[in-house]
C-alpha cells in the first residue's frame, strides 16, 4: 500500500488510518492516551517521552522501544521515557 499524506490528520483520524498499514504508532503526543480509547484500534501504540521530538533527545529511547516491541500487543499503549 503506498504511503499517504499524513500532515494535518489528528487523534482518531489519524489512529484509523494507522491501523491500515501498521501494527504500531510511534508517537510524541502523551496527551493521545487521554483524548482517545485506544483499545478500539487494531494498532499498538508507543508515546515517547522525551525533552524533545529532535533525534538527539529520541534516540536514546530506540532500544527501549525495539526491546518492548515483541511483546507489544494490539490496544495497548506503552510510554517511553527518557527519565526511566
């Protein structure tokens, strides 16, 4: 399936068209678990929680997030901190 525009797309809009084309959402919005009941979606989710959206503040999360992702199940949300 080719990608599609993703800019400007929100919450559950946004949580219906990840579903379509992957397992898990990786995202910086911690509010996202709050506005929406993810349980509802066939995706996994993933928030990262870090000083930033830069690489240099999000890469140190990376082998949390490949070390959780196994065991990741549909529904489910894990966040990701940089203060674990």
């Amino acid at each position: 399936m080719p990608l599609i525009d993703w800019a400007g797309i929100q919450n559950g809009a946004l949580l219906q068209r990840a579903e379509k084309q992957f397992d898990v959402l990786i995202t910086m919005d911690n509010n996202l678990p709050w506005q929406q009941h993810l349980t509802q979606y066939d995706l996994a989710v993933i928030a990262l929680k870090a000083h930033s959206n830069r690489l240099a503040d999000t890469q140190p999360l990376m082998p949390r997030v490949l070390a959780i992702l196994p065991a990741l199940e549909k529904g489910n949300l894990i966040i990701v901190s940089a203060e674990e």
